[in-house]
C-alpha cells in the first residue's frame, strides 16, 4: 500500500529506545528531606522571588512541594498550554518553569524578551529524547506533501520545523480543523496519542514511533483487576496510554481535561492513568472523592516510572532556590530557531476550537 493510501503508518524507530534508556540511568535517586528544611526552603524561595520579580510556572507532574509553592506565590500550576500561555501574560521579568526542559524553551521563545530559569536543565522526556531534530528534519523531507504536527513535547528545533504544535488539550481540535481541510498528516512523536487522534478524527496520519515512559506502563489487565475491587471506580486515562487502555477507559483527555472530568463524573472513586503528580490538584477539586493510580505495567525494579516521570521528580526546592539565588540554568535557544518554531508555536496558542 503506498504512502498516500495509509491512514495511518507508524515509523519504528527502535535506536531511540535505547537513547531513552541511557538518559533513565543518568536520573539521580530522590533524597529525604525534613519537615524544618523544607520550611526553610519555601522561606527563601519566597524571598527570592520578590526580591528577583519572578514567578514559579509549575506542571501538575511536579512534586506536591513545588505546586503548592507555585500556588501560594501567585504562580501557576497546570498543563504545558496554560503554562505557556500564563508565563507569555504575566509582568514578572522571571519565569521560573519547573518541569521539563521542552516546557522551559517553550516559554523562552513565546517570551524572549523575560528570563526564563528551570531548576535543572537535566529534566527531559522520553518522546523530546526518542524524537532527535535532525533525524525527524530529514523523515520530513521524505514527505513533503504532509502538513508537518507536532506533540508540545518535542525539542524547539522539532518545532522549527513543524507547522504546527499542539497540546493533548487541543490535538482532536486541531487534527480535526486540518483533515477537514484536505491535509495529510506527519505526526510526532506519540505514537499512542496520534494513534487516538487518528481513531477519532479520521485522519490521513503517518506517526512518528515515540511514547511516554510513563503512560506506556498502564495495562489494561491491572485496570480490569482494579475494577474487580472497585467496581463502582470511573477510570481517567491520559490518551498517551496504549489503545487497549484507552478503550477501557470512562474519560479520556489531558491532564487539566481529567481534573475537570473527575468532578463532572458521578463516581466517588477514580482510577487514574496518567503521573500521580496529577492527585494534588485533583484531589483539591474533588476532595472527597478517592483517588486510586492506575496499575503500571512493572514491579520493583522492573518499573520505569511506576506512575512518576523521573525526569519531573529532578525538580526540588534545594535546586528551586538555587537557580533563583545564582541565575543558574538560565534557558537559551537559537534566535533563528525560535523564530521559526515561534510560527508553529504562535498558531497553537491562537487557535480556536469550533
């Protein structure tokens, strides 16, 4: 079958599975931290942030610690959309984005005119990993005839050379806007959330082989086991999961869209498949519901993130206060790549839903 008679067509890319697994055994192991020190921390990161006119720009995958602090600061905790957009409209001269660092260039080209800091500039994702700027330039160049869409995470230079970003919040949105105009589809680098997009909007689409180390670990067995304890539970599934959980599931959306879900639905209990960093703001917006975590697809020392991006748990407040305190892991990108992804960036943040 050729290419343009495909609707959908997955590109194995298996080298990338291994790039992957070489920066998982870079993540540091988490330290203990007291209750005193942690109420020191916040003291002086309260502190810095007056003193530096900054704002702490937080994903709901964080640790607890740090969203709590952002909300408390006047910052933002939410989903990397409404971060960017926050971070482009407030006044503060300093954006501090605790999460990953696709989160932090975004950010720095929406404003190039702020600074922009990360607690560490270590902090990366799989599907930014597994998606290499010069190797997916070229697997466009293949496809000329494609309108080039890709996942918000993904380095700028995969940006630069997208015609589009989106979101999981908008994806179906802007997918079906696309097809509805006749165009054929190159989708990066979520294997599992274009597959969903294409299921749903019937899209020309040929995907680029990248997933979520976290999303990729929910089984649908654990779920239906878990369903057996709590047949009464509705099951939250993030679409970066695999279809079989996807299918399974009472709610599909991203993070924000699952919070909302969570007190919209009936049920007292929800199962949840997406990081757990997600239960402190669901759970403020549904506190007397229970929260239950999806099952991963590992145990021990077989599970790659049992349900928490190692990447996001690289975020602290000693390293917090440290960037702030010494303008370290202040984030840069290339003048002439920003404004290129600026263009596929720029048409994310205007769009509009039907």
């Amino acid at each position: 079958m050729s290419d343009s008679q495909q609707h959908i067509q997955v590109v194995d890319n298996p080298s990338q599975r291994e790039v992957v697994e070489q920066y998982l055994n870079q993540v540091p192991a988490d330290s203990e931290i007291s209750a005193a020190r942690i109420a020191e921390l916040q003291a002086q990161i309260k502190a810095q942030l007056i003193a530096k006119n900054a704002v702490i720009i937080a994903h709901y995958y964080t640790d607890p610690l740090i969203q709590s602090l952002a909300e408390e600061t006047g910052g933002t905790v939410s989903d990397s959309l409404e971060m960017a957009r926050f971070g482009n409209n407030h006044s503060a001269q300093t954006l501090v984005v605790a999460g990953v660092k696709f989160m932090g260039e975004t950010a720095k080209i929406l404003t190039p005119d702020k600074r922009v800091l990360m607690p560490t500039l270590e902090a990366t994702c799989s599907l930014d990993v597994g998606c290499p700027a010069d190797e997916f330039a070229a697997f466009c160049d293949q496809h000329p005839d494609r309108t080039v869409v890709v996942y918000a995470n993904t380095s700028a230079a995969v940006k630069a050379r997208a015609d589009w970003v989106v979101t999981s919040s908008i994806a179906l949105d802007v997918l079906d806007y696309l097809d509805s105009q006749g165009e054929k589809i190159l989708w990066a680098p979520d294997k599992y959330l274009g597959a969903y997009v294409q299921k749903n909007t019937g899209a020309d689409m040929l995907i680029w082989d990248g997933s979520c180390i976290v999303h990729e670990e929910f089984k649908a067995k654990g779920i239906l086991d878990l369903k057996k304890v709590y047949p009464d539970a509705a099951v939250l599934v993030h679409p970066e999961s695999p279809e079989s959980v996807v299918d399974i599931a009472d709610w599909v959306g991203s993070t924000s869209q699952l919070i909302a879900a969570a007190a919209k639905l009936p049920q007292q209990q929800m199962i949840v498949a997406t990081d757990q960093g997600i239960f402190y703001k669901m759970q403020q917006a549904v506190p007397d519901k229970e929260l239950l975590i999806a099952p991963t697809g590992g145990n021990g020392a077989t599970c790659r993130s049992c349900a928490n991006c190692p990447w996001m748990g690289m975020n602290d407040l000693e390293n917090l206060l440290a960037c702030l305190e010494q303008g370290s892991n202040e984030v840069s990108v290339d003048q002439t790549i920003g404004e290129q992804a600026m263009v596929s960036l720029g048409r994310m943040m205007n769009f509009k839903s039907a």
